[in-house]
C-alpha cells in the first residue's frame, strides 16, 4: 500500500481485489479507458459489480452500480429504495406506493412494482428485507436495457440493478450486496418470475 493509500485509505481496486479473492468471483482493474470491475457466476447468474460517470457540463458524477440479467418469465418490474425529503416526486408521476405491512420497514422504504402481489411476496422475504436495511444508500430495480449507448438485452432478457452515488469501498457493505443480489434472484425463480437458467448474454463483454 502507498503513500497516499495512507493518507486516503486503500484504493477501490485494492478493496475490490480483495473482495474477489474472499468471494472467489473474477476481478479485472482499472485502466485508462476502462472502470474495475468484479464478476461472480453465482448458480446460472452473472453479477457484475463496477462504476460509471456520467459528465454533466463541468460536474462528473460517479455511480456504483450491481447488474444481474436474468430471464425474466412474467415481466415482474420493481423499484425499491429509501425515503427521502424527494419522494413525493414519484407520486406526481402516478406511481403508487406498496406497504408491507411491516411498520419498520414501511417507514424507511418507498417500493413500487407490478404486479402487486409478486411485489409483496418477495419483500415478505425476511433475509432480503435485512439486507436491504443494511444498505445505508440504495436503488434497487428490475429493468429492460440500460438505453441508448449501453447493452440492449434480448427478449425475455432483464436484468437485476443496483446503483448509488459515489464509488462504494466498504468490503462488507459490497459483500451484503452480492449476498442480496443471489437471494433476490433465487426468490425470483421461487414466486414465478424467473428463469433458474442462463440468460445467454455477459456483461463482461462491454
């Protein structure tokens, strides 16, 4: 570890390095036209972990992101994340809260997703629900492609996202989120909206 690593702490490659050992996933570094990455074949799933920025006039902002494709069997869409002084915005857009009916949880958390009951069996998952209060920052979302520059999916093909502000170097926040990602997939498949097989497509080509 250098100098500055003294001064600043280790660098996202040094912890993400460290993390692909300790979860025997893929870990590829940061170059000069590419971001670090960490990918972890987890049963028939592919999770790649990795940042992006995103350049608006003289501000960059880096995200941290999460993917998982997946066949999707039903169309299942959610989106997931936690209350903030913004979240009347989603209302004026007609989306529509879900409850749980677990107080704590309800209070912290706005959901969104149809159908609704698929909605509610997943977040009825005790372990998923505390992974999920684990994150201090989180979007969580089942989505279709990820637009107009970026990897078109194949039909029935969607894919499992996570992203956050900022570029994430907290080892075992990153390894809640792999922990999240396999059991949010594996309940997929248990209440019928997913595939248990390979989606056909890598993120790793990008």
């Amino acid at each position: 570890m250098g100098l500055l690593s003294g001064f600043f702490g280790p660098s996202k490659d040094e912890v993400w390095s460290q993390l692909s050992n300790e979860l025997g996933a893929e870990f590829s570094e940061s170059g000069f036209f590419k971001n670090g990455k960490v990918i972890l074949d987890y049963n028939n799933w592919e999770i790649t972990l990795d940042t992006y920025t995103v350049h608006t006039g003289k501000t960059n902002i880096t995200y941290t992101r999460m993917r998982a494709p997946y066949v999707n069997k039903d169309g299942f869409r959610f989106t997931i994340y936690r209350k903030s002084v913004f979240s009347w915005l989603g209302k004026m857009f007609g989306k529509q809260d879900i409850e749980l009916g677990d107080t704590f949880f309800d209070e912290d958390f706005i959901i969104q997703g149809e159908p609704e009951n698929s909605v509610i069996k997943l977040f009825s998952n005790r372990k998923i629900k505390e992974l999920i209060q684990l994150q201090p920052q989180i979007h969580l979302q089942v989505k279709d492609d990820e637009g107009w520059f970026a990897k078109k999916f194949p039909e029935g093909v969607d894919e499992l996202y996570f992203q956050v502000v900022g570029v994430i170097k907290d080892k075992e926040r990153l390894k809640s989120l792999f922990d999240l990602f396999a059991l949010v997939l594996e309940e997929l498949c248990k209440i019928g909206s997913a595939y248990a097989k390979d989606p056909g497509m890598s993120l790793n080509e990008e």
